[in-house]
C-alpha cells in the first residue's frame, strides 16, 4: 500500500474521519499533529497508539507536529474525565514536558530528513496571548450552543460535579492550536483519540470561519482490553514508556501477559509488524500445535524495541530467563535487581548466610513456617539457590553462592522467589 490511510484503516487506527478527502489529500506530503498532555513526567503504553499514528504518517512522506502542552496543560482537558483534574504549577509542567519529550524523540524519526518530526510546546504562542485580546480575536467564533453539545461538556453538566468555566474553555484553546499551527506551520490534520473528536472539530470550524480553509481530523479507538479495562494499567498503575518509571523487564512483561484476545490488535496497532506476518500469527492461534503465548513473546519483543530499543530488549529478556528456576542464565547484579522491582527481597547479615544451613535460612526470611517444611520442598526438588537445585537438605550456604558478594536469589516451590540482600 502506498498511501497511509490506507494502511491506517487496515490495521483498525481509524474510528472516524471529518472527510474521505483526506485520502486523495494523502497522496502528497502532509504535516500532522497530535497533542500530548503533560499531566505526567512519562506517556504511558494508552498514548503509543497516537504517537504511532504520527509514525506512520511520517513513514509514508508526511511531516508529523507533536505538541506538547505546556499552556494546555495547565487548563486540563474535561474529555473522558469524570471530575476536574487538579491543576499543575509550572515548575511541575516543564519537568513533565522534558520527559514527554524524550518519550517522542524515542519513537519519532528527528533526524534531519524532509519529514523529520517537529515537537512544539502550546505555551510558546499562548504566553503572551492576552485573555483580552484572546476573547476577541478567537472568542467571538465559537457559539455556545455548539460547545455545550460537546459529548465531553454533556457528560460532565450531568454530573454531580459539572463543570468549571477553565474547563469549559479548553475547546477554545485546542482549536485555537490547530488555527496556529495551521497558519505558522501548514498542518492541515489533526489525530486524537476518539475522546478529541469535539475538540478537533472546534479546530477545523475556527480555521473554516476565520480564513475558509478546509483542515481534517481522524480519531483513532481508545485501547480498551476484551474485558472492558483500560489498557495499559497493571495493579501497580500505569504502564509508563520511560524506564525511570518502569523497567524495560516490567515493560516486557505486561505486554508478554496480554490476553490471547487481545495480541492481534496490540500487533496491529502498537508494532510497525507487516499485516501479512500478524495474519499469520492470527492463523497460528488457531492451530491445534500453537506453543502458547508465542505471539505475545513477538509482540513484547517488538514494543519494547520501538519504546526501549534493542538493549532494552536484550535486559529484558536476560531477566526473564534469569527469574525462571533452572534457567542456565547468568545471574549478576544488573539481573537481580531488576528482577528484585517484581519480586519482595530481603535483607540479612553475612552471618546468616555464609556457612549456615540453607534451612535455617529459609525460615529465617518467612519463605517456609519451619525446618521440617524447607527440608521437605528439598527432597521434592523444590529449592533453587541462583537457579540451581538444591538436592541436599543438609546443604549450607558458601561465600561463592553470594553473586558479586552481596546478593542471593532463593526460589521455593513455583512462585515463591525472593531476593537476598546481604551487609
């Protein structure tokens, strides 16, 4: 397929489009914008299928805009919101904007080329914007009855809560984004996610009115798992796309669990994978002989390259190896501690470990009631010390178990690991 409309509709991207223009539009270059709002130091893995949406544009000859919003994002945006979000100083938001931004440089292509990506912040062209003159010039095209039918307004005027005129209000400043960026830059199109359709359309209205130009929007589906729950949150919170929030094991490890019912469209709409390979895959799970969880390996393996690159792959995989009991991996520090982010540890003396039997040990940190019990697991072949089996339930532990001198990984029965820490 040669043009990217195409190859959005074919892998579900597109829920809805202002025109069917825009694909005869498509055949030449376009710049494309999408805005990110800085409510936090990280986008998470529910925002990589906007940035992947600009990706894919900017693979088929476009020039994608990404904007982060620093003016925005101190108003807060009511789409999909139940309440009004607390508002953040600017000291917070330029931090959050620093990180946002090393997010989109990691997927966008910004090296210099006819479409490198360009990444903007909404507090350039707002900062000395008067309210006044804003009214103005930008307030009079907007009706209020056109704003109040906004699905985002409706939803919260019903609520117990309603709404706020700072939050009444963002729909003026998105659109008045799209007019800026339309007039300073030429972007003609605007992605969002199916919750941005009102805002977008208050964009292309304002740019029609104020000089009669035609501009375009596409809303992208909001990803959802088959059970209903937002995807990308763990029982520990959002699956965030830099790893000082979360490791690329961690990374790794949500997308290797996902739902046989959901890899498909994750290959689809997270992985630059061709259709043809992820249609084999599909095949592939249908097959009597399937090795289970074979296409989530290939989708993991393939997010966590494009959101952490090959390195973060390889850790990811080495820690994955390494937390299986047996595995011939090779446990050192770097591999401990990322697997101690997922699993409990503990910390002892030298002279609860060096020399002393390995029972004694066990009970000590909680993984077994009593002696009896830990010799039991032994002689069933249930202990590993770093990977190994333990066959002696006599066996005491020596200087040259503690790997680089400090750490010990215990493993009792299939689940219950932990990490020893030694002073």
């Amino acid at each position: 397929m040669s043009n990217v409309i195409d190859v959005l509709k074919e892998r579900g991207f597109i829920e809805a489009m202002t025109s069917d223009d825009l694909r005869t539009l498509a055949e030449k270059p376009l710049k494309v914008y999408c805005g990110f709002d800085p409510s936090s130091d990280s986008l998470h893995l529910g925002n990589m299928v906007a940035i992947m949406g600009l990706a894919w544009f900017q693979r088929y000859g476009h020039t994608p805009y990404a904007i982060v919003g620093g003016a925005t994002g101190m108003i807060g945006d009511p789409s999909g919101k139940s309440s009004e979000r607390q508002l953040l100083d600017e000291a917070s938001i330029e931090k959050n904007l620093q990180g946002i931004r090393k997010n989109l440089e990691t997927i966008l292509n910004t090296s210099p080329t006819e479409t490198k990506s360009i990444i903007l912040n909404n507090y350039d062209w707002f900062k000395d914007y008067s309210f006044i003159n804003f009214l103005r010039d930008i307030g009079k095209y907007f009706r209020i009855g056109p704003m109040l039918a906004k699905e985002s307004v409706k939803n919260r005027m019903t609520s117990e809560e309603g709404m706020s005129f700072t939050e009444f209000s963002y729909q003026l400043l998105q659109g008045y984004d799209f007019y800026y960026l339309n007039e300073k830059h030429g972007v003609t199109v605007q992605l969002g996610g199916s919750d941005q359709w009102g805002n977008i359309t208050a964009g292309t209205e304002l740019i029609r009115k104020i000089n009669g130009k035609s501009c375009f929007g596409i809303t992208f589906p909001l990803m959802t798992r088959s059970d209903g729950q937002k995807f990308g949150k763990s029982e520990k919170g959002a699956i965030w796309l830099s790893s000082d929030k979360i490791s690329p094991y961690e990374f790794y490890q949500y997308l290797f669990r996902v739902s046989d019912e959901d890899v498909i469209t994750l290959m689809r709409l997270l992985t630059f994978m061709d259709m043809t390979e992820i249609r084999d895959y599909q095949s592939m799970m249908k097959s009597p002989d399937y090795v289970p969880n074979t296409a989530q390996k290939r989708l993991a393996e393939e997010v966590t390259r494009i959101v952490h690159g090959q390195n973060g792959v390889d850790v990811a995989l080495k820690v994955t190896q390494g937390a299986a009991p047996g595995s011939k991996t090779t446990l050192d520090a770097a591999v401990l501690e990322e697997l101690a982010k997922d699993m409990p540890s503990h910390t002892v003396q030298l002279s609860d470990v060096v020399d002393a039997k390995l029972v004694d040990l066990i009970v000590k940190i909680g993984l077994q009631a009593s002696k009896g019990e830990a010799k039991r697991l032994i002689r069933n072949g249930g202990v590993y010390v770093n990977n190994q089996k333990v066959e002696d339930e006599n066996a005491a532990l020596l200087q040259k178990d503690l790997i680089e001198g400090h750490l010990l990984l215990l493993a009792v029965g299939k689940k219950n690991k932990i990490l020893v820490r030694v002073q």
